[in-house]
C-alpha cells in the first residue's frame, strides 16, 4: 500500500523525520508531499524544501520513501491520484489532535476510500515544532538534534544569509 505524509516542511525537523521513518516501516512506499499552505509564509521555497526533504531521506533504510509537491487543489484528490489509499498525519499534543481529527474527518466525507492513520510522536520531540527551530537559526541558536544531521547546516546557512 501507497501511503502520503503531507506537509509544510518548513523545514523538516527531527520530529518529521520520526514520523517519516516509522511510517516508512508501515507502507509499502511512502510519499512525502511537501504542501502549500496559503495561510503561511514560508521562510524556504518549496523547492528548497524538497530538496532539504531529499537530503533527509537519502538513506538505504529510506529506499521505499519519495518526495514531491503539491500546490493546488484537494489533497484527497492528489493523494487517490497517486493510488495512495492512506494519509499519514504526525501528533505532537492534545491540541494537534483536534483540528487534525476534523480534517481527518472532513477527508473522509471527501473520499471515504482514504484512511487517515495518526501517528504520535516520540516523547523527544513533543516540544519540536518548524516553528521553533527558524527563531532558534534567526537568533543563531543552536539547532543540533533539532532537525536531521543532513540539512543542519543547511538551515543555519539560509538565517546566516537572512540576518545580513
């Protein structure tokens, strides 16, 4: 089975990347869709976001996950487009689960032959969200273990750039 995580990714933290390898173990391909979120303003383009993704997940044990975007339209639709027949979402808190319990919802009425499936994070990565880590790399904070060893320096570089 096809399974899509959709996102911002902005960027991908370390609690992503929880959810993306135990997902991976789950499905037989897993699909990271780097998401538009028009109520946001991104602090990475979308394509530096997929390549930050790619980088991440550019491992042997990661060989069954993809990458791509998605800009418009219904995820739904881009998701039974695909052939995935479920939806990933990642949980940190009691407070993630309600609005993510609605959209699972509302997917449902939407395409009932979709599964939304919940995964909690790990109990390392409750605090973690992409928000805290671009005012952690805006004050030059440290980010270490925060987001995949892969893109740290990557992240660090794009606030370097910012802040002159």
């Amino acid at each position: 089975m096809i399974a899509v995580y959709p996102g911002s990714f902005d960027p991908i933290t370390s609690g992503h990347l929880d959810i993306i390898v135990r997902a991976s173990k789950l499905y037989e391909s897993l699909i990271v869709v780097v998401a538009q979120n028009g109520s946001k303003v991104p602090a990475f383009s979308v394509e530096e976001r997929v390549m930050l993704l790619e980088k991440t997940v550019a491992s042997e044990e990661l060989k069954n996950v993809k990458v791509a975007c998605f800009s418009s339209g219904l995820l739904v639709d881009y998701t039974d487009n695909l052939g995935a027949g479920v939806i990933v979402r990642g949980l940190r808190a009691v407070s993630d689960f309600e609005y993510e319990f609605q959209r699972a919802l509302t997917n449902r009425h939407l395409r009932p032959s979709i599964e939304t499936v919940f995964l909690m994070t790990s109990a390392e990565h409750l605090f973690l969200s992409s928000s805290i880590v671009k005012e952690l790399a805006r004050l030059q904070g440290r980010i270490d273990g925060l987001v995949p060893a892969a893109i740290t320096d990557d992240v660090r570089a794009k606030f370097l750039v910012q802040s002159e």
